[in-house]
C-alpha cells in the first residue's frame, strides 16, 4: 500500500462493501488517528460508530471493555452477561449503517472479542480493527471467523510530507528542513516516534524555536526517550535485542556482512517482525533497522564495558570479511532507511576526517574536515569556525595551500555571505601559486557568476595555463565553460567541455552539471537525462548527500524542461529528505528550492511557495544565473493561476530583466519567452527580440521562431512547429505548445486564412492526447464540497448513496460529479481515485 491517502481510501472502499478490515501498524505509527478519520468519513455520511477500546489492564477481566464502551450494563460493579451484551450490541446496530471500531484489538479481553465476533457475523457489520504488527496475535476473535471476509492492511509508515504536516499540527511550530530530516531519519516515519523526538529534544534544549520556526542546537537523543525504545524492544528475545545491539554497532552493512555478524536466521526472524528492512539497489543489499532510533538507543545506552565487548566480537566475527558497509547501496524505495543510512555515512565521514585532522593537524587533514562539516548537519557551527582559526599559518604543499583556501573562501563567500571579499582573496591568493593558481581563479570566476554578476568578458580566457598543473588547467576550461553557458555562448562551452573531458577524465560534478545544462539548451535531453541519471544512481550507491543533491537538480531541471513535471517534482521531493545543511552546494539547494517552490505555483499553493523562496532568503542566497534558478518563475506561475495570463507574462518578463542586467543572458531569453508564450503581445515582442536573437542555442531559436509565429497569427507555421516536435519525440512540449496554438485559433484576432491550421491542430492533438499527458498546466484546487464528493465516489460509492450521504438530492450530486470530472480533466468516475492519489502525492 502506497500511502496512507490510498490506504484511507481503500479502507472505506472495503468497509462499505460490508468487509471487515484489520489495519496492522508498529507503536506510535498512528493506528488511532487513522481508525479516526474512518471512522469520522462513516459519521460524515449517516453512519452510526460503536468504538470498542483494549485497555492492558482490562485484559484479563471479562466485558469490561464493552461495558467501558457502552455496550451493556455493570451490576454490582461487574459487566452484564455474554448474552445480554450480544443483545445490547446487536441492538445498537442499524442494518447496513454501523461501524464497529475496534482499537488495540490485542488487548481486548476474549469475552469481549467474543461478542463482537457473534454480532460481526450474524448482523453482517463490518468491524474495522488495528493491532501491533510486532506482536503475535492471542485471539482471532475479532478479525476471523464463520463467513465473514476480513481484510489486512499494514499502515506504512509516514511519507516526509505526510510527516511534516503531523509534525506541525503536533508541536505547533515548523520544523526546518536539516532538522526535519534527522527526525524522519531517526522516527522512519513513525509519526509517535517523531513527535517524541522532537518533545523530547525541545525540553533538553537540544532544539530551539525561534519565529516559529525549531531548529536542531546538538544530538536530538535524550534519556528520556528510553522508555519508549524500551516498549519497542518489549516483544523481542534477549538474544533478537543482543543482534539488533551488535547490529546498531556494525552500522549500515551489506546484507552479507550483517549475516557474519549476528547469522543469517536471526536477520530473518527480525525482519519477519518488522524490525530489520533491506533496502536495494544496483543489485546490493542494505541492512537497516527499524525504526531507526533503536541505533541511538544502542549507542547511548550500552555500558562502556559491554560496548567494547560488543565492538571487539564484531571484529572477530569480520576479520576475514568485508569492512561495514563497503560496496552497499540504496534508493529511496524506503525513504525512511535511506535517508538514515544517508545521514549514517555522513556522520561517519565527519567521524574519520575529525580523527584524521587530531592526530595528524594539516592543510589536507583540514579541508577534509571543512569538506565534511559543510555537509555535516548534526555539528556545531563553531567547530568550523574553530577549524579555519586552527588551521592558519599551517604549511603545505601549492596544491594542499590551493585545495584549503578554495574551501575555506567558498565557506565566506556562502555561509560568511561575503562573496565579494572571497572573490577577490582567491584572486590576490592565486597570483602566489605558479602551479595551482588557476585552481583559485577558476573557482573565484565561478563565485562571481554564481552570486554576483556575469561579466561581459570572459575572466580566464587570456589565462596562461601553459605552466599549470593538469588539475588547474582542467578547472580553468570548467570556470570558462561555467561564464560561457551563463551568457549564452552554447557552442563554444560544448567546445570547453569537450576540451576539458580530453584533459580529465574523472569524475567532476560541477563539469556534469555545466554539460547537462549545456545539453539541455542544445535539446539533447536523452543526453542531459542519461548524464544527470547515472550521477544520481552513483551518488545513492555511495550515499553522498551533497551530490545527490547535484544530480537531483540536474536530473528534476531535465525532466522540467521536457514537460516531465510529474518526474521532477518526484526527483525534488525525494531530495528534499536528506536536510542537508542550507546552502551546499548552494546552486544546487538554490534550484531545488525554485523547482519546488513553482510545483507549488501550479498547484496554487502560494504560502509554500513564498516559504521556500523564503528559506533561499534565510540562507543568505539568491537567484542563481541559470536555468531553474530564477524565482520570477515561480511567481510568474502563480500569477497566472491567480491573476491570468497578462499578470504572468509581466511577472516573466520582469524577472527576464533583472537577469539580462546582472549579465545572465542565457536563463534572460528563457525567461522572456516564458513570458511571450503567457501573452503573445506584438509590442513586447518587438522590444525582446533583438535581445534574444543574440542566444544562438537550438532550444532559444526554435521558441523564438514559435513565439514570433504566435504574434504574428499565423496558423500554419504554429502547427507546423509543433508537428515538428512530435516528429522529433517530443510530444509533452508538443501538447503543451497545441494549447496555446489553440487559443490563439479561438481568438478574433485571428485570420480566417488559419482555419485549415485548426483542423490540423485538432488531429495533432488527439494524436498527441494518447502518447503524452501535459502536466505543466496549473493543478486543480478542489473545494471543500468536491473534495468530499471525489472522495465518496473513489470509495465506490453510487449517486444515490452519495445523495443519502450528503443531504442532497441526486440531480445534485450527479451535478458535482459532472463539474469535478470537467475540471479535473476525466473521463470516468473510475478515474476519480487515481485522480485523488495524484493530487495528494506532490500536495
């Protein structure tokens, strides 16, 4: 079951059906809350709910649960007899219009169980029930028995999302990001668990609200969560705790390797219970634990001794074998385990390079820890602060003196928010290094263009590399290639790139990111797709955070460019989990922001949309010269949604203004032909031409030469256009370019010699209509009242029920249902529940 959207809508579904439901979840998942909102959606609609609750301490004593509930009568202090309290339940029952609830099944006394097994089956009610997935089952009175049909359904865990509203409506405060994903991390979702870290964490101080907004300050364990981990464990052997003990120890490992640990039986028997997940990818194997804050109990609470019995056996065990965690790999298929095992490796790289940096202080040392603590969310800001203080005057090799000062300067620059004093300290640094130096102007020239101006000459062409090391020259062609993309120049960064992959073969995620984005303007968008793609999956294999975080952006602004917005907005939520520490890398944290912030546009969610430009603003940052680095889009979007076309092609092309100034020519000419294609007005199309036909990149000529056939109306050349693009494989762009070819036909100020060009856009659309779905236009926004009638109807329910339901007459409802299907864009009720579920996936 995907979520708990498609689980509630499920549940309804079986239960109107006459079925009973067991609904299977672990300690604090939100068994309660969701055997609520059932039961409200019964009441909602007329339904009377019996609520029947097991109590421990009322295990052992018969009726007392009924009687507690209101079902039967106490007579001297004692619940009435079986058969009365048959009669009295089964006398509360309307006929195909009562919910029996049952929650904590597994404490309710037999006898109780009992009377509701009889009136379940012979008054044909359904019972919805929940119970602990982790603890063995002592009586199928409620959930089996004579011909009844009794369903299971595992409540999953929390998505992000889903947890930060919780989260919010629990402490009454926004949590912000870094800080929400180590609770995701350490709770896996599990909503009790989560709102208890935060509790918890907030009375030791270790979290601070400030404008209502908490943030992490130090570890988010405390004692006094112990208790809670504590009954977690209750179900469990001493030797199943002793295992998962040495496997919190072992940290994330390899299936193979947690097997020589603590044998492959006993991994079983944790799993089968729900306290181990393996998570895949690539073909290896990931042991996680579950939920997650089990390690930290291990960690802070084994005796010191015991700890080092444990840690000495683990090394035993795996002298012969590999270390922890080499070769493993994850995705995001349990996002939960992900982003902890995410966090696990990025704490321990913090680990090793803080080692590293105390026993042996040096300038290499030093920027291996600077490196990891920029990503590092759970360490003090002071440490790195401390860290630059202790490294100066430190000697080293040219590379070493190079390597250190570009950290420690790209630090002031970001978090000291002083990109100009860093730009020119790399510079007047640079003029002592022979070797190296174009390592620091290479990466100053990248400063400049990312968070001031692009200038109008190139800052290292006149470069003499000729005396540089290979690893100088190769970022030097990386900075030129970086200002040439920005200004537009398309084949000559092509020209760079190509340069630079002759030069340096390895590895290099900014040269990816400048080539993807050069690919994207030449529309080779398998290209772009396939590089950004494959630097994803390498990033999750390895679980390095920050260039997960590249290669999302990358991979999210591909898919937002070929109209693949469903894609994208997946990439960027499933990134936004990691919480790394705002701003690193900062054009990528930038541009996942934006592309977040205009799904929110679509949707017309403008609070969410001004809270995540916000948090750029909070980061000290701000537009970045490239695509899917300019917040004028988001607000364009949104005005569209709010205001129409004209208000958002003004929004555009203002935004398109203020890049053309700052000399970001490139993302200037997207931007105005953004704005042309809100609203095709002759006049500004005059004004902006001559600027963008100075782009020569294939992606800005051919919408310039779309956009100068829309102002001028002519018919032919728009579906000429666009049949082109089909022919070409781009059927999302065609789909969405027919649209506004559409109202441009439908418009008086049309030629009559365009109706044969409406003829042919007809039948391109319907062609287009079966292979591509345009997702770019803005999100539906239900009302209240069409929420509840899609929600009715994806539970299958007829008009007539609907009508009873609501209070309304058929003809009425029959009415919503016709105007919920025009304005969602369906075809058939049967289409309603997708329709849902998509709609509360990016919500």
């Amino acid at each position: 079951m995907g979520t708990r959207q498609e689980l509630f809508l499920s549940a309804v579904d079986v239960l109107h059906s006459g079925r009973s439901l067991d609904i299977v979840g672990e300690h604090g998942s939100g068994r309660t809350h969701f055997l609520r909102r059932v039961g409200d959606h019964f009441i909602g609609i007329g339904w009377r709910t019996i609520t029947v609750t097991g109590l421990p301490a009322f295990a052992q004593t018969p009726m007392v649960a009924l009687a507690v509930a209101g079902v039967g009568e106490l007579h001297d202090s004692r619940p009435t007899s079986i058969a009365a309290s048959v009669r009295s339940l089964r006398d509360a029952i309307t006929p195909g219009r009562t919910l029996i609830v049952v929650d904590d099944a597994d404490d309710l006394d037999d006898f109780s169980a009992g009377v509701i097994r009889t009136v379940q089956t012979s008054a044909m009610t359904p019972v919805l029930s929940s119970r602990l997935v982790h603890r063995t089952r002592k009586s199928d009175a409620v959930s089996a028995g004579g011909f009844t049909t009794t369903y299971a359904m595992r409540l999953p865990p929390m998505a992000y999302g889903e947890l930060e509203a919780a989260l919010q409506s629990h402490v009454g405060f926004r949590i912000e990001p870094g800080t929400l994903s180590r609770v995701f991390a350490k709770s896996g979702g599990n909503i009790g668990l989560a709102g208890a870290v935060v509790d918890s964490a907030q009375r030791a101080g270790h979290l601070v609200v400030v404008d209502g907004v908490g943030t992490a300050a130090g570890s988010l364990w405390s004692p006094a969560l112990r208790h809670l981990t504590e009954v977690v464990l209750a179900p469990l052997s001493r030797e199943a705790v002793e295992a998962l003990e040495v496997l919190a120890l072992l940290g994330p490992a390899e299936l193979s390797t947690a097997a020589k640990a603590v044998g492959l039986d006993r991994i079983g028997e944790l799993e089968e219970r729900s306290f181990l997940s393996v998570v895949e990818v690539g073909g290896s194997r990931t042991v996680s634990i579950h939920p997650p804050l089990l390690v930290e109990h291990f960690r802070h609470d084994s005796l010191p001794g015991r700890h080092a019995q444990l840690l000495a056996r683990i090394d035993d065990l795996l002298s012969t074998g590999p270390a922890p965690g080499d070769g493993s790999g994850t995705t995001a298929h349990d996002s939960a385990a992900f982003v902890r095992l995410v966090h696990e490796h990025t704490r321990r790289r913090t680990l090793q390079a803080r080692e590293a940096w105390q026993a042996a202080p040096s300038l290499r040392t030093a920027t291996d820890l600077l490196t990891a603590l920029e990503v590092d969310g759970a360490h003090d800001d002071d440490e790195a602060t401390a860290l630059v203080a202790a490294a100066h005057g430190l000697v080293g090799t040219e590379r070493e003196r190079a390597e250190w000062d570009v950290a420690r300067l790209a630090r002031r620059a970001i978090r000291g928010r002083e990109p100009a004093a860093a730009v020119a300290e790399l510079r007047e640094r640079a003029a002592g290094m022979p070797r190296e130096g174009g390592i620091l102007l290479a990466r100053a020239a990248e400063l400049e263009v990312s968070f001031l101006t692009v200038p109008d000459a190139d800052p290292l062409a006149d470069l003499d590399t000729s005396g540089m090391s290979r690893r100088a020259r190769a970022l030097v062609l990386r900075g030129r290639g970086f200002w040439l993309l920005a200004r537009g120049a398309h084949e000559e960064a092509d020209g760079v790139l190509a340069e630079l992959r002759r030069l340096e073969g390895g590895p290099d995620p900014l040269a990816d990111a400048v080539a993807v984005l050069a690919h994207v303007v030449g529309e080779r968008m398998s290209v772009a797709a396939r590089i950004a793609g494959e630097g994803l999956a390498d990033a999750q294999k390895a679980f390095d955070a920050p260039l997960i975080r590249v290669y999302a952006f990358l991979a999210a602004l591909t898919a937002t460019m070929d109209r693949r917005h469903d894609d994208a907005e997946r990439l960027v939520s499933e990134s936004s989990f990691l919480g790394l520490p705002a701003p690193f890398p900062a054009l990528s944290y930038t541009g996942l922001k934006i592309l977040a912030a205009e799904s929110a546009a679509r949707r017309g969610q403008r609070g969410l949309m001004e809270q995540l430009l916000a948090e750029i603003d909070a980061a000290g940052l701000s537009d970045g010269p490239f695509l899917g680095q300019n917040s004028g889009m988001a607000y364009a979007r949104l005005a569209f949604v709010e205001d129409g076309p004209e208000a958002a092609a003004s929004r555009s092309i203002e935004s398109g203004d203020a890049l053309w100034d700052r000399g970001a020519l490139l993302s200037a000419a997207y931007a105005y032909l953004e704005g042309m294609l809100y609203l095709p007005d002759p006049a500004e199309w005059e004004r902006l031409k001559p600027r963008i036909s100075q782009i020569a990149a294939p992606g800005v000529v051919r919408q310039a030469a779309f956009v100068d056939a829309l102002v001028s109306r002519d018919g032919e050349a728009v579906v000429d256009h666009i049949a082109v693009l089909e022919e070409r494989g781009r059927g999302r762009e065609a789909l969405a370019l027919s649209g506004i070819a559409l109202r441009m036909l439908d418009s008086d100020e049309t030629p009559a010699a365009s109706a044969g060009a409406g003829v042919r856009l007809a039948e391109l659309r319907r062609r287009l209509e079966t292979v591509a779905v345009d997702t770019s236009e803005p999100r539906v926004t239900l009302t209240p009242r069409e929420r509840e009638v899609a929600e009715l109807v994806a539970a299958g329910l007829t008009n007539a029920v609907i009508a009873e339901a609501l209070v309304l007459s058929v003809r009425t409802v029959e009415s919503h249902i016709n105007r919920l299907l025009r304005k969602a864009g369906l075809h058939r009720r049967a289409d309603v529940k997708a329709f849902l579920l998509a709609q509360d996936a990016v919500a």
